[in-house]
C-alpha cells in the first residue's frame, strides 16, 4: 500500500474535499434563496358551546348508560 502523502495523492483528496464542502454552500445558499417564509395566521377556537351541542353531548351520555358491557349469565 502506497503512503498518499508521498506520492502526491493528498492533492486529489483535497480537492475533492473542497468540491464537496461547495456544493454543500450552493445547496445552502440556494435554499435560504427560494424558501419563502409565509406569514401563519393566529388560530383562535371558538369556546362558547352552543345549546344544540349541549343537548347532543347529554343524549349520547344518557345512550351510553342505556348500552353498556353486560356479563352472560352462564359461563362457558
């Protein structure tokens, strides 16, 4: 195996360590250039509960009491 630094390899290596390391810049540069940061607007949930809802939300509770797990009288 020959020692990279004695035969004048390292130039290589170094060069394609500095391409390498531009290209990455260019991917950077080019990115922050074409991100277009859009303006979010604030969102705000309605926390007033309607009437219709209320009544919805007890109906379905009083359901839920009606159809709950029961056990078998036998076990098999």
């Amino acid at each position: 195996m020959e020692n990279p630094f004695e035969t004048g390899h390292i130039k290589n290596y170094l060069l394609l360590y500095a391409s390498v390391v531009t290209i990455m810049i260019l991917f950077f540069i080019a990115s922050t250039l074409f991100h277009d940061v859009k303006q979010v607007d604030k969102k705000e949930f309605n926390t007033k509960i309607s009437k219709i809802k209320e009544n919805k939300n007890k109906e379905i509770k009083d359901n839920n009491k009606n159809f709950g797990i029961k056990l078998m009288e036998k076990s098999y």
